[in-house]
C-alpha cells in the first residue's frame, strides 16, 4: 500500500461503509433520482464494505459482486467518506464480512435497481446492487442502517440507496462520517 493510501485508510476500521460521490452517467442518474425522491441534493450515488485486509480491499456491486481496491476511487472524479458504525463487535464485524465474501460473484441486481422505479419490479435474492449489498451484510448482523423495520429474514432487504443510508447514518448518533479524503471526522 502506498504511502498516501496508509494515511487516507488508517483509521478506517474494518466493516466501515464505503460512500462514493462519482460521475459517471449511472451515477449522476442515481444521484439525480435521489434527489427527486429526497429534496436533497450531492447524495452520494454508490455504497461499498470496507474490508481493510491490509491491501485496501472493499466488496461491492458493480456489474457483480467482486473484491477490489478502494484506491480506484483516489482520483478528482469522486469524493470518498467512511460511515462508522461506534459499537460493531468482533461477531458483528465477522457477519459483515462472511455475508459480503459469501456474496461474492453474485449479478448486479438489476430489478431491484428498477424496484425504485416501478413498483413492479422486485429484488432478487440472488443479485445485489451497491446499497443493497451492504444493507443485507448489515441486516445480518443486526445492525439498521436504514431506519426501517427489520424483515424477516435479511435476505429480504428493503429497496434502499446510497443516499438512503447515509441520510439514515448522519441523524444517527451511534455513526460518525470519516472525509477519506481530509481524514476529518463529523459527528464522533
């Protein structure tokens, strides 16, 4: 890992969610709807779990569920924050990165991704798309990231977007947002 990298990463801890604001015309679609659906705009428009294994690895849904290196997003395109979580345990930490690892080559959702726009498309369970992805890792350790009831079983996450959890984490008190970028913390 080079030496600009250790400084942005080195107290993101594990399990830490991703939030990318990019530019890519998928991007700025999401951003945009959003901001349709929230009034708010410049939400962050992809959501990724930070696995921190030494090498700067985050799990996320792309065109499939794959591992790669967070240092992709290290450029003027994209502004990149950390959503902690104060109170993950080492168990929970564990169900955050089995799920994500177990995802793993899984398809890119889709359905679930036009789910936002018409009520009649649904999520599958054996696709995720970004936001998806993290929601169902959290929801197996217990932890809400969205503010809305539980399912059943998590693997039925509800329909949720990268704006969703971060509008959910800065008005909770038990998250704090790292800026990778300026290594400022907001809300500790």
């Amino acid at each position: 890992m080079d030496i600009d990298t250790y400084k942005k990463l080195k107290d993101v801890p594990p399990g830490a969610i991703i939030q990318v604001w990019g530019h890519s015309w998928f991007g700025n679609l999401i951003r945009w709807y959003q901001g349709w659906q929230t009034g708010v705009s410049n939400l962050p428009n992809h959501s990724a779990i930070y696995i921190g294994s030494g090498d700067n690895s985050i799990i996320e849904a792309n065109l499939k569920v794959e591992l790669t290196r967070i240092n992709k997003y290290f450029n003027d395109r994209h502004k990149v924050s950390a959503l902690i979580f104060k109170e993950m345990t080492v168990g929970q930490l564990q169900v955050i990165k089995s799920n994500a690892y177990s995802s793993l080559g899984k398809p890119y959702d889709w359905r679930g991704i036009l789910a936002f726009i018409s009520k009649n498309f649904s999520e599958s369970k054996y696709a995720n798309y970004c936001s998806e992805l993290v929601a169902r890792c959290y929801m197996w350790a217990r932890i809400n990231i969205s503010g809305t009831p539980w399912p059943d079983n998590p693997a039925n996450s509800p329909k949720i977007s990268p704006g969703d959890i971060y509008l959910w984490t800065i008005k909770n008190e038990q998250w704090y947002i790292r800026d990778i970028w300026t290594g400022q913390d907001w809300k500790k």
